[in-house]
C-alpha cells in the first residue's frame, strides 16, 4: 500500500446520508487513502458531520466554501490532492469495503479500473450487469470512449467517474466544467480518455451504491439542468472518430425525449417544440444505436407524431 488512493467526495445539504457514505469510505481495505471532503456552501448539519470525521480520522481533509455547484466542488479537490491515484464517491452513495482494494490490484497495467456497481433504491440493491461480456483484460481507449454511449449493452460500466480508479496523471490538465452541472462526470471522462489515449480494465464485480434519492440532481425538473447534458454529447461527440459520432447523437436524442416528456408535463409549449426538433435531427442515429431494442425505438417515433 505504498501508493496513496485520493478519494474526493462533494458535499452539499446530505445529512441523512453522508455518515454511511463515510463510513463505507474510511472502513476500506485499502488503507493509504487521501479523503478530501468539499463541503459546498450546505445549509443542513452536513459541513459539521465532515468536520466531526475529519477530527476522528487524520487521512480526512475538509473544505468549506460558498455553494457553486457540483463541478466548483469536485475542481477543489483536483486541485489540492496529492495521491497517485483519485477515486470519485457521490455523498448519498455507498461502497463495499474492498471497493479501492480491487480498483487498485486491476489498474497495475492500465490507466483506469473500473467495476461494475449496485442500484440501491432504499429497499433492494439491484446489480447492474453488462448485456454483452467485456473479454478484453486490457480495453484500449476507442472502446473505452464507446462502452458509456454503449449504455444497454454496458450499463455495469457507464460513464460515471465514481465507479473507477484514474492514475494521478490523467488529469493533470484538465478539470470539470464549472457551467455543467449535471452530466459533467460523463464529459470529463471521456475527456480524460480522448486526451490521454487512455487504456482500462472492467471488473465484473459490484462494488458501488448507486443511491436513488429524490433530491438528487438527475430528480431534477429544472430545464436549465436537464439541458445541460444536451451540452454534453455534443461535446463528446466532437471527442469521437466520425465512425463512432452516431452513437453521442443517439444518446442525445434520447435526453431530448426525456426533456420532451418533462415539457409535456409542465405544459412548455416552446421547449416541447425545441425537443421536437431535436428528437427529428437525430432520430436516424437513435434508430440506428437501438437496432436491437425495438421497442425503444417504437417509444421515440411516437414523439414525432
């Protein structure tokens, strides 16, 4: 364990969920661990719980700043870790106590390790299982940059950054972008593996908790944050060969669909209509993605009649 882990955790108004968050944390089998919690502007008992653990745990460091959103949070922890590797975990989430432990024996050849994870929704953990087998020990990067847009065939591996170990390097240059707040993890990421031609590995083994909470971010009904991702893949579309384009196009028309049913509910005439639009230019793309899914593409003609 000569190798320092860097953990960042933002957060912000999770009182009810950031001690088992912790815990799992400072519990793991890996012990040379960096955790560096940003305490983003919380108005709950939140900044007090990281303060409490910080005073019983001297690898925990705190950070109290005035809230920015998600992406300020996460940048403050880029900026002042000092590991050799970085991990992510969300604050209402929870991990197995070998989580880093196996994270770290799986990238001693490759640049991320990455591992499968947990749906929790408060009454059951549902694992999350890859439709099709990941056989390869080493993933180079054009896969690597594919499997998150790949997401019906790969949901265990997802373009989230807390179910993965990144080798301190790759991020060295780069950070979130403090205009996106939702969805900013998937651009990072693939971000990391454009620049950095990054190779990884997949254990086909859950060791995250993905918490479903109705006060997270992806709950939100806000326009402003649900078009935020839009933003997203048509910059990582950008971050692909032209082969491979269609696949960010088809994951963004399917986050059109999905602000298309929230324009529907709150009777916005205008952004129903945008949606529209948007549903109509990329169609072909989403069509193409879900060859083996009809009736998803059943679902997204029905937003054009």
């Amino acid at each position: 364990m000569n190798n320092k882990i860097s953990i960042i955790i933002p957060v912000c108004n999770v009182e009810a969920y950031i001690r088992k968050c912790l815990d799992s944390v400072i519990n793991q089998t890996y012990s040379n661990l960096e955790i560096l919690l940003i305490n983003d502007g919380s108005t709950d008992n939140s900044g007090i719980i990281c303060d409490e653990y910080a005073g019983k745990d001297s690898r925990i460091k705190v950070f109290h700043k005035k809230n920015g959103g998600v992406s300020s949070a996460l940048n403050v922890g880029l900026s002042d870790f000092t590991g050799d590797y970085i991990g992510f975990v969300d604050p209402d989430d929870w991990i197995e106590t070998d989580m880093f432990e196996e994270l770290f024996a799986a990238v001693a050849d490759v640049d991320i390790a990455v591992c499968s994870y947990f749906r929790d929704d408060g009454q059951d953990s549902v694992v999350m299982k890859n439709r099709n087998q990941i056989r390869n020990s080493v993933i180079p990067p054009d896969e690597m940059l594919l499997y998150p847009l790949m997401r019906d065939y790969y949901i265990g591996f997802c373009g989230y950054m807390w179910n993965k170990l990144f080798r301190r390097k790759l991020v060295a240059n780069l950070c979130f972008d403090e205009s996106i707040n939702y969805a900013q993890d998937v651009l990072l990421y693939s971000e990391i593996v454009n620049y950095n031609s990054a190779t990884g590995t997949y254990i086909n083994k859950p060791l995250y908790h993905y918490v479903q909470r109705a006060g997270a971010i992806t709950k939100s009904e806000s326009f402003d944050v649900k078009t935020d991702i839009l933003e997203v893949y048509k910059r990582v579309e950008k971050l692909l060969p032209e082969k491979d384009k269609y696949w960010a196009r088809g994951f963004y028309c399917y986050h059109a669909s999905v602000i298309y049913e929230l324009a529907v509910k709150k009777m916005n005439a205008d952004m129903l209509a945008k949606m529209q639009d948007e549903i109509k230019a990329f169609i072909d793309d989403y069509i193409k993605t879900n060859i083996d899914f009809p009736e998803k593409n059943e679902r997204m003609k029905r937003f054009l009649t």
